[in-house]
C-alpha cells in the first residue's frame, strides 16, 4: 500500500519519535498545544518536500512509514494496515487526497 518509499521522512520519523516519547513521558505536555503545533510544524515541513502546504502523493508514504516506525519504537507495536487507513481515512477530513497542516495536526493528536 504505502510501505515502498525508501529513505522518505527519515527527519520526520526521528521527530515524530522525538514527540510520541515526550508524550508518553511528560504527560503534562498533552496542555501545551501550542509547543506540540511548533514540533508538527517542523515534521509537516519535513514531510512536504514540494513546499506546496500539503501530504500528498509519494509524500504521503513518508508519513505514513514516520507514523509507523515512530509509534512501534515508542509504544512496542506495529501499525496495522487497517489501523494506517484509519488514521489517513480521518486525518483527509474534506476528502481531497492530501494532508493539510490543519489535518495533520488532528492526525497527530489523534494518535498521541
């Protein structure tokens, strides 16, 4: 599905480590809404190589093999596939194909 992108979003997935590690904890850090939208802003703009403002195509690969090595290094489980078509099911809110910051923030919530 989208597992063959290589090296895409190795930055992102280190920092997507980085945040679900913080999360897991200092709980605390779940109120600073504002300090986790700085951390997503830097692993959205390390996911949308175009520069365009969005995930989409081959991009969404690198978030979605991020989202899964982040979350089986931090919580000791791998993503099913049913589980990664979820999260990008819910995260495309207006069903257009791509990942928005303001998708991809709720996305990151959700999973955290």
């Amino acid at each position: 599905f989208f597992y063959n992108c290589g090296n895409m979003g190795s930055e992102a997935s280190s920092l997507m480590t980085k945040y679900f590690k913080k999360m897991k904890q200092d709980p605390s850090m779940a109120g600073d809404v504002q300090g986790q939208k700085k951390l997503f802003k830097k692993i959205f703009h390390a996911l949308d190589k175009d520069g365009n403002g969005f995930i989409e195509g081959r991009e969404l690969s690198g978030l979605v093999n991020g989202l899964s090595k982040s979350v089986e290094e931090v919580k000791k489980r791998p993503l099913s596939e049913l589980e990664i078509r979820s999260i990008l099911k819910v995260a495309d809110r207006n069903n257009d194909g791509k990942i928005d910051f303001d998708e991809f923030c709720g996305m990151m919530f959700s999973v955290s």
